[in-house]
C-alpha cells in the first residue's frame, strides 16, 4: 500500500474460492501459507486493510512471524493474495449462479444475481471488497489497480454474456447490469435486506428485455 514498506527485500509478486485449503500429505491440517491467508481474509473482510496489522493476523492464525514472512514479505503481499482468493471466489460464484439459470444467456444475465442475494444476506456482510479496498489504497498502486482490474474482468464476463444474448451493445448492457450489482452490495452493506438484490434483478431484467431482442 502507499507508504508501506516490505520488510524483505525485492518487488511484489504479480496480482483469487477464497481460499484454497489445501492439505499437505502428512496432516490433515491446513498449511501454513492457508492458514495465514484465511485468517488474514476473515479479518479483512471485517474491519478493512488498513483496520487490521500483522501482529493480529500472526497471533490469530497462529503461526510465528518469521513463518508468516516466509510466505508474505509483508503487508502489502498479503493484500494482493487476499484480492487474488477473493476475485477468484467472486466470479466463481457469479459464473455458477449464471450456469445454473439455465442454458439461455438471457436468463444467466440475470441469475447473476442469486450470487449477489446469496452473499449480500450472509452473517458479517461488509460491502464489495474490492470497492471497500479501492477506497483504502493510493491509485497507482498495486492493490489498488488489482482492485480495478477485477472491476474489469467482471465486465469483460458480461459482455460476453450480453453479446450471446443478442444485445445491440453488449459492453453497454454489462456495465448497466455490472453497476445494479455494485449498487445493491453498497445498499446492503449498510442494511443487508433481501429486496435489494431482488430489485436490482427485476431492474436487469428491464434492460434485458430492452436491449436484447426476444427469440422466436
């Protein structure tokens, strides 16, 4: 992050179902590495990047620092691994809530938002992790650009999705469908109420049917 220094030396690594739980071949507990990143994810999604230090995530985790350094150089990678497990988790979900909608790319345009209902009525729910970071990380930097791009790719999705649905303009359509679901995660943030991720369907719904061409 901005003004952060790594305590080891030498640049970032590159820019993820948070958090692969993988097991090593002689326990049936999770690594070191796993360990680290689900706590440091737990309690991130809680209190933000900036509300959390390394010592809390070491002392909850349960690992030494040096362990925790062998892993991550410092803070700022520990950040980018969280924003990496979590687009993966993200779209993930979104992809198997459109899949699940049915074969027709009309219907998976809006069963994008069984995903958003789904997450926005879990226990602890805090809001888009990745527009929560932007908000606490300096443009230009590698978390924040990390947040951006996982904006893009979403859209990037949608407009696939939108094209083999017909649309006109797809990019269009995917970034009105990618904003009502930004809209509804920043609504339930503060009042995590079912009816937003509802009306922000029934509203994609609208210019759905507006902007794609029914099918005789």
């Amino acid at each position: 992050m901005h003004g952060q220094v790594c305590l080891y030396a030498g640049g970032h690594r590159p820019y993820p179902r948070p958090l692969p739980r993988s097991m090593t071949m002689s326990s049936a507990r999770p690594s070191a590495r796993d360990r680290i990143l689900s706590t440091a994810t737990g309690l991130f999604n809680a209190h933000g990047i900036r509300g959390v230090g390394v010592d809390r995530i070491i002392a909850e985790s349960g690992v030494a620092k040096a362990t925790l350094y062998a892993h991550f150089r410092c803070k700022d990678d520990l950040v980018l691994a969280y924003l990496r497990a979590t687009d993966t988790h993200w779209r993930g979900a979104l992809t198997e809530a459109a899949e699940a909608a049915g074969p027709d790319p009309r219907d998976q345009l809006t069963g994008v938002f069984d995903a958003l209902g789904a997450a926005t009525l879990r226990d602890g729910f805090r809001g888009c992790a990745f527009t929560r970071t932007a908000g606490e990380t300096e443009p230009g930097t590698e978390a924040h650009e990390a947040t951006a791009e996982h904006k893009r790719a979403v859209r990037a999705w949608l407009t696939e999705l939108a094209r083999a649905a017909g649309a006109a303009d797809p990019a269009q359509l995917a970034l009105r469908i990618s904003l009502l679901v930004d809209g509804a995660m920043a609504a339930a943030a503060l009042e995590p109420r079912p009816e937003f991720a509802e009306a922000a369907r029934e509203a994609a719904r609208a210019l759905i049917a507006e902007a794609c061409p029914a099918r005789v």
